[in-house]
C-alpha cells in the first residue's frame, strides 16, 4: 500500500441521531439513534445492515447530502479531519446502485463530467485532466468503449463508468451506497475485484453500504453491522485477511464464524427492539 500521511483523512460521527417527520404528519421517527464513528484512511469500511435501518441516511450524512426540508443530521456532528463539516465536501464522492451516467453523453464525457465544474476546473489543469480521464477509462476496462452511450453498455459496464467518474478526482473519502445491488452474482464479483485493484492503486477511505454478508467478508478491512428501528451500530469487527480473499478462506472456519455473526446480528432486529446489544 502506497499511502502518504498527505493524503491521510479522518471521518468521525459524533453523537449522529437522525429523526424524519412521520408519513402521516402526526409527529417524527427516530432512525438512527445515537451513532459516534471514527473512521480512517486507507481502508474500506462495510457498513451492513437490514433494509430500511438507516444505512442510506448515514452515508448520506457522511457525504453533505441533505434531503430537502428536513434537518440532517437531527442532532450530532459530522466531522472531517477533525472540522465540523455542513454541507458537500471536495475531498467526498459518492456512488449510487443507480450509476446516475448521462444518457447523452458518451463513455468519455461521462467520466470527464465532473472536470466542467467550475471547482474541479480551477483545480486541475486541463491536460491533466484529459490524461486522469483517459488512464481510468483504461483502468475500469472500458477503452475499447471510449465513444459508446450508455445505452450500448451492459449495467456492469454503467457501473464502471460511475466508478471511473468517482475516482477520477482522486478522492480521499469515497462513499458506495449498494454499488453492486443491482448486478448479476458473475458481474458483482468482477466488480469487486475491480474495486479492489483499484483501492490498492489508489488507497482511500472507502465506506460501502451493502446488504451482502459474503460482499462484507470479500471486501471489507472493517465491518460494522447496524441494528434497526431506530439504528445504532450492533457490531464492529476488523478482518484482518488480506485480499484479495480466496475462495478457500471464504470456506474457512474464520470466515463461516464472522459470516454467523453477522447473521445472529441482523436477525437478532426483531427480537430486540429498543433494547440494542452492543458487543464491539
Ligand atoms: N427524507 C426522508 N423523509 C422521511 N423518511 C425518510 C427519509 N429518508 C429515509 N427515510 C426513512 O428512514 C428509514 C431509513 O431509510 P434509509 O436510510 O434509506 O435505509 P436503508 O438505506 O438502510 O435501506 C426508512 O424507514 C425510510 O423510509
Ligand atoms: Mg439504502
């Protein structure tokens, strides 16, 4: 791994409760109930958890984006490299399961998009810019794919071009919210793969949301598992086997106990409501 302390980033959430008005107007519900993170660079942290629980709601809060008409968060801070932060920040960039390229803009315009904004313009000087857009065009295997619209390219090859245009800036803080939900099982382990060459050219702090055990154990430096109704983190453990991760370690003893952990944890929701165990 190549990272420089220059490059080194924090992300902490401290004292996170998050409260949306309810459907029906008579009052609020309490999401996500108290959450206090420290997060650092390198590493990719897998951030799990039911359907519904908040995980969307956190990494949204991680990355500045606000719903509209609602305080985010409700109480609590979101801090980077130690500055209380309040909106989008540069150093932050997000990906979606809906990959979110333009349909009218070709593979190479897609990928170059961010470079027309007036902040990543005054940045980065133009030749430069061209030369990052080509040589991760060329990472995510798209070269052959340069002048093609999104409509020609399969969802991997979508997913592909959102990824080139998040790591184009080279950011410090990358946030995947079920970048790979969508995919077949074949297409979601190619991308994995990708992901994590990727990584280890370019280490950051990567925060993926995932609902998939197996994805958490594939990727992940660090797991943390929310509860629900309202959430707070349930678990958090390191795996400390390298990747990329074998398909023999994925059988083994070490990998089947976190795999039952992860499961007693998620389907433990139910049966424990409002009365959250925490065993970090
Ligand atoms: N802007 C919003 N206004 C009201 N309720 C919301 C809003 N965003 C999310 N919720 C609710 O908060 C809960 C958590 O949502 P979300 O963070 O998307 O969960 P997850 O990503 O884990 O599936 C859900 O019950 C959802 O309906
Ligand atoms: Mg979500």
């Amino acid at each position: 791994m190549t990272a420089t302390d220059a490059t080194q980033v924090s992300l902490d959430l401290r004292d996170i409760v998050q409260e949306y008005p309810q459907r029906d107007g008579t009052g609020t519900v309490r999401v996500i109930d108290g959450i206090s993170l420290h997060l650092e660079r390198p590493g990719i942290v897998m951030l799990l958890g039911p359907s519904g629980c908040g995980k969307s709601t956190l990494l949204h809060m991680m990355g500045g984006v606000r719903p509209i008409g609602t305080k985010t968060p409700t109480q609590g801070e979101v801090l980077i490299d130690g500055v209380p932060c309040h909106g989008a920040h540069d150093d932050v960039v997000m990906v979606f399961q809906r990959y979110a390229n333009r349909p009218d803009l070709s593979v190479r315009e897609n990928v170059a998009f961010p470079f027309r904004l007036k902040c990543w313009r005054e940045r980065v000087p133009k030749a430069e810019a061209e030369q990052r857009v080509d040589a991760m065009i060329d990472a995510v295997g798209l070269g052959g794919h340069r002048n093609h619209l999104p409509s020609q390219l399969s969802g991997g090859q979508n997913q592909r071009v959102a990824l080139a245009r998040a790591l184009v800036l080279r950011p410090r803080i990358l946030l995947m919210d079920e970048p790979f939900g969508a995919l077949d099982a074949q297409t979601r382990a190619e991308m994995q793969t990708l992901l994590v060459q990727l990584y280890e050219q370019n280490p950051c702090l990567i925060v993926f949301v995932t609902h998939d055990v197996t994805e958490a154990l594939t990727l992940g430096d660090r797991v943390l598992v929310m509860s629900t109704a309202p959430a707070k983190i349930a678990d958090d453990f390191a795996i400390l086997e390298p990747r990329p991760r074998s398909s023999a370690w994925q059988r083994s003893t070490e990998a089947v106990r976190l795999e039952e952990r992860i499961l007693d944890q998620l389907h433990a929701k139910s049966s424990r409501r409002g009365s959250v165990t925490v065993s970090i």
